[in-house]
C-alpha cells in the first residue's frame, strides 16, 4: 500500500517537473503593404500537429492568412477585405469566395482577435470565429466544409493593398530549452525522477516507523492501565466484605487472562 503513495507523489511531482520547462511565448510579426506571406515555422511557432491557431492582428483592412498542406491545395482566408467591408475564404488562386462575411472585422489602431480552426469533421472544415479560445462568446464567421482533410499544415500571414499589419501570436506550450539539449533534459529529469522515489521511499518508511512507535505505545498504555485496574481491584477486594465480593472489580481475571492474580496480591503484614 505504501507503493501506492509513492506512485502517485512521484506522477505528481514528475508532472510539475516537466511543466517547469513549459512557457507559452508571444510573438509579434510586421507585415508590410504588399501581400508576401510570412510562414509562422520560420518564427519557430509550428502548426503541424495543431488543430488551431489564436492570433490577434491590428490592421485598417485586408489581412490574409494561407492554410496549406503538402498533398492538397492552400485555403486563403482574406480578414476586412474589400476596405473592411467583407471576409472571405476562398482557394488560394482563385477568385470566388466559398463563404463569405460581411461587415468590418479590423481596426486600425486596436488588436482584433481571430481563431482559425479545422478540427471540425475529422480535419475537413475549417472554421474563423471572431475572439480567441478563451473568450465566452466567440462569434463564427466564416466557415467551409471539404471535400479533403487538413493535416500537418502551414500556416502563412500577410497583409496587402496599402495596409500594413501587427500580429501578435501565442503558441503552444513549448520547452524552454533546445533541441541540442534534449538528452540532457531527459538526464536530469531521470534524476530527478530517482530523487523523488528516494525520497518518496525514505518518507514512507518513517510513516510506517511513527505508526509502529504509536502502535507500541498504545499497546504499553493498555496494559499499564490493564495493571493499574488491577491493582484498583486488589485494593477494593480487600477493603470490601466476602458479601461484596461479587462486585465488578473482584473478579481480577476480567481485566486480562493473562496475568495470574497472585502475582499483584497486595502482601499481608
């Protein structure tokens, strides 16, 4: 059972351990007026793996996105275009809009946040909602279904049409130390690990040394108590007459069958 307690302390511990070397980081990104996409793995923020991406961009109008994966054809996603007037995605390359939301997204002078998902339908839609994922009431869009699945995708971030743009972008929990030093991480936290299960042992058998101790000085308390009664009743037996010998405390065997009773008579005189 003792195994038990240290299996769980060392899951804890070996979770905050490894969350120590976790920090979400925030980016910013300049774009300039002309459309010439940034991809965000040069930034070191991938989006393979990723089934969305939470950004904040500050534009007067125009700013594009680009989904793309190796085997399929790139999604443009076009936030305030047509002078803030309307958003769109569409096939990158062509023209007609697959959906389409009218309206003003940007601002010029304030930070707009935007989610971009396609976790939807197994990775074949893909969905923008207004506000991050943090917010209560994120408002969707724009939103398409696919006839292919989005799968370890790029993602690109311009801007266009004589708007320049802010992003600002948080990735995901990322380790604070390179890749160089991987081996090394798993050293120290393999030490560590050792360090908590010594320590988690060492702790449990100075549990179970209290417990004995405690176990052992309840046991000596009854026992002394055990005499003390009998002793009491020896007293009481003698101060008391044969026609009170049925009293509680005459019998000395009651309080413990396994001391003899001659052994705690009181000597005559």
């Amino acid at each position: 059972m003792e195994w038990i307690y240290v299996m769980l302390l060392f899951c804890i511990v070996l979770s905050t351990v490894s969350n120590d070397d976790c920090v979400q980081r925030t980016t910013k990104i300049s774009t300039p007026r002309e459309i010439k996409y940034q991809y965000l793995d040069e930034y070191g923020i991938p989006a393979q793996g990723s089934l969305a991406i939470t950004f904040q961009v500050k534009a007067c109008n125009d700013a594009y996105l680009v989904v793309r994966t190796p085997e399929t054809v790139s999604i443009q996603i076009i936030l305030g275009g047509w002078d803030n007037t309307r958003s769109c995605i569409r096939i990158l390359g062509t023209s007609g809009c697959l959906s389409t939301s009218i309206g003003g997204v940007l601002n010029c002078d304030q930070y707009r946040p935007f989610t971009v998902d396609w976790k939807g339908m197994e990775g074949r839609q893909i969905t923008v909602s207004l506000g991050n994922t943090n917010s209560e009431n994120p408002k969707t869009i724009l939103s398409i279904s696919l006839s292919f699945r989005l799968f370890n995708v790029s993602i690109g971030i311009s801007t266009g049409y004589g708007s320049s743009g802010q992003w600002l972008l948080q990735d995901s929990c990322q380790s604070s130390k390179t890749t160089t030093g991987t081996a090394s991480n798993k050293e120290e936290l393999t030490t560590k690990a050792l360090t908590i299960i010594i320590t988690g042992t060492s702790l449990t058998l100075v549990i179970v040394a209290v417990a004995i101790g405690i176990a052992v000085g309840l046991r000596y308390k009854r026992r002394r108590e055990s005499r003390t009664n009998i002793v009491n009743s020896v007293y009481i037996v003698s101060s008391e007459t044969i026609e009170q010998s049925d009293h509680p405390y005459a019998t000395i065997t009651e309080f413990s069958n396994s001391i003899e009773p001659d052994d705690y008579l009181i000597p005559s005189n």
